[in-house]
C-alpha cells in the first residue's frame, strides 16, 4: 500500500519523527523540526497519533504517517524503507535522543546530535553543531546513508509553510527485540507561575553573586517579573540554595534559546554557556569587565548589579503602567 503511493511523494523527503508524550499530547518541538526538515528537503512527520496529523501538516508537514501503538523505532525504520529520505529528524530531547540512538545503531546510519540547523552542501545534507559555549561550530556530515539528526530545542527559527493535509497509516511489523519503556511517569510539581524555562522567549538568570536567596528572588525574579520572563541560575547559586535546581542552565541543567537571555552577575563558565549561547540577544550585567559573559553578549552593563538591577526593574515598571 505504501510502495503505490511513493510514486506521488514529493521529490526530496525529510523523515521527522515526532516521539509519543507521556500524557498523548504533541511534542512542543514539532514546528520547529518541521521547520528545520523543510530547509533540506520536504518533511514527512511520522507519529503515533491522528489526533495530531492536522497540526503537523499546518506546521508544514507534506505527508504524515501515522503508526498507532508501535514502537518508535520500528516505526521509524518502516517508515524509512517506505520512503528513503535525505534525513532523518529527532527532537533532541529526553525521549528523542533515546529513540534516534536506537535507530541509528539498529539501521547503522550515522547520529549526529544537539544540531542547531541543518542545510545541504554539494554532498547533501550537512548540520550545524555549537561546541564549548559556542566558541566553536562544528559541521558535521555523514559519510554514508542518510544522517539521524538530533535538533537542540530552540534553536531553530525557520518554519515551514502549512501544508495539505495527507494523512498514511504505515504498516509496522511487530518487532521482538528490546526496547525502551516507560514504567513510571512522575510529574514534577511546578512551584513557580512564571513561564516554563525551556521553552520562554525570555530568560533573565542569576549568579551566586546575589546572595542569598532573597536577593535572587527580589533582583532576578522581579526582573523577570517585570519582563514576562522565566527564572534561570547557574550551579553555583543553585549550589548555595538561592534557587531550586530545576532552574539551573547548563552542561548539568536544562538548555535554552530563548530570543532574549539577560545574565544577572554571572561569570560566564563554560558549563554555564553551553545551555545558552544559542539566545538571540544576550545581556550581560556584570562589575567585572573583563568576565567572559561579555564575550558572548549582544549588549553589556559593567556595574554592580544591586545598583543597576533595580533601576531597570522601576523603570520597566513605569513602563508598564
Ligand atoms: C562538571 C561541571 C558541570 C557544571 N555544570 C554547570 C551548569 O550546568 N551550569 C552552571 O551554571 N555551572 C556549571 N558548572 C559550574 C561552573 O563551572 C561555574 O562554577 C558556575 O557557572 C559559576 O557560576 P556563577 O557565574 O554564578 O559564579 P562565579 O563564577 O563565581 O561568578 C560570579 C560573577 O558575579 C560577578 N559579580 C560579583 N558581585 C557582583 C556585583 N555586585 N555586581 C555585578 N557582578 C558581580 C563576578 O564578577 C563574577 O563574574 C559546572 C562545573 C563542573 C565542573
């Protein structure tokens, strides 16, 4: 049924594989993976869901295969035998990362992971990779069959156009051999009513320079406050207790790319760097000028940041009166 219909199928396929959620919902990466496939080829989303086909064909998506009940993986290597595609797309996620790793080694394609873009050069596809806090940029490309890619929530601005919808169940066979499964979902309590940190457009963070947990609060929450932002840390104010560790950013936190990162009293550690140099614009406030969180910043205050974060904070205030 399928091998009829990759006749109509588009010139240049690009496999998006969208893993299931804990809770059925739509992975919150999905236009954004669509948006990257679509600057390499035409995407093709595969998921588990109908319930979800209409929304990523709006995202762009020109074909969604829908495989209910399967194993990510299976379904994912059905999918690729049906069609061939240039490459194939994970988020780079908890979930993403497990089920691309599985499929690479599986189907011995090469994995390439955390991409920030993808793009093609006279070989074919090629992804962009940001190395040690963005000191570096890697481009990396596969020497044989198509890449599995991994794609850094975030970082990836383009969308695709909507596409019509044209929904394909695919036909997995069962498959025996061991995979991953989830025994246990724990839903970790949010505490806080300020926007998610992974996934808001601002981010204002701290450094262990505030203090103590009341400074944070007062200077980096009220700044955020003011700016409609999440709440980030680095490990050393989370170390010292200011803030709980599901706000800590970096090699040993959570990654972000928000389009704005302000930087409260922070050093700008290489293990703090790596979960944000992808932002689009970056503030630095800091007494020392010659931090390295100025090397990566867009716009930098050399001040200390009990004088000069309150005077932002009253006047965003006034602002938004
Ligand atoms: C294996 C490993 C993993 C790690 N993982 C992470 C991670 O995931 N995330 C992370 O953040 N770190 C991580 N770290 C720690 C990292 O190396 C740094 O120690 C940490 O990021 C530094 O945090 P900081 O900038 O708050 O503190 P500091 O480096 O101590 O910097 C404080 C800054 O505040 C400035 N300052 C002080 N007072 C004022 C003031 N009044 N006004 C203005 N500026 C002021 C100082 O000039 C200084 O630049 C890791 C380390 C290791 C070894």
């Amino acid at each position: 049924m399928i091998s009829e219909k990759i006749s109509e199928n588009s010139g240049n396929p690009v496999l998006v594989v969208v893993p299931p959620t804990h809770d059925g919902s739509l992975d919150l990466a999905a236009a954004e993976l669509i948006g990257a496939a679509s600057a390499v080829g035409d995407p093709i989303a595969l998921t588990d869901s109908e319930a979800h086909a209409e929304a990523l064909a709006g995202f762009g998506a020109t074909r969604v295969l829908l495989a209910p009940g399967a194993d990510v993986v299976a379904a994912t290597a059905a999918a690729y035998d049906a069609y061939f595609p240039a490459a194939v797309v994970f988020p780079h996620s908890v979930r993403g990362r497990e089920a691309a790793a599985r499929f690479a080694a599986r189907s011995r394609k090469a994995l390439l992971t955390d991409a920030t873009g993808l793009r093609t050069d006279a070989e074919g596809v090629v992804t962009d990779h940001s190395n040690y806090g963005g000191a570096y940029t890697a481009v990396a490309a596969a020497t044989h069959s198509a890449p599995v890619v991994t794609v850094r929530p975030g970082s990836v601005d383009k969308r695709a156009e909507p596409a019509e919808l044209r929904v394909e169940v695919l036909e997995v066979e069962p498959d025996e051999r061991r995979a991953a499964r989830v025994v246990e979902v724990t839903p970790t309590e949010r505490t806080s009513p300020r926007p998610d940190l992974v996934t808001a457009d601002k981010v204002v963070a701290g450094g262990v320079s505030l203090g103590s947990e009341e400074m944070f609060e007062e200077l980096v929450g009220g700044l955020a406050d003011a700016l409609g932002a999440a709440v980030g840390a680095t490990r050393s104010a989370v170390d010292e207790g200011q803030v709980p560790y599901e706000a800590q950013i970096g090699q040993t936190g959570v990654l972000v790319s928000p389009k704005l990162y302000i930087a409260v009293g922070i050093s700008g550690a290489v293990q703090h760097l790596v979960g944000m140099q992808t932002s689009d614009t970056i503030v630095a406030i800091n007494n020392d000028a010659d931090a390295p969180i100025f090397e990566v910043a867009d716009f930098g205050i050399v001040g200390d940041i009990f004088d000069v974060v309150p005077q932002i904070i009253a006047e965003l205030e006034a602002r938004n009166r």
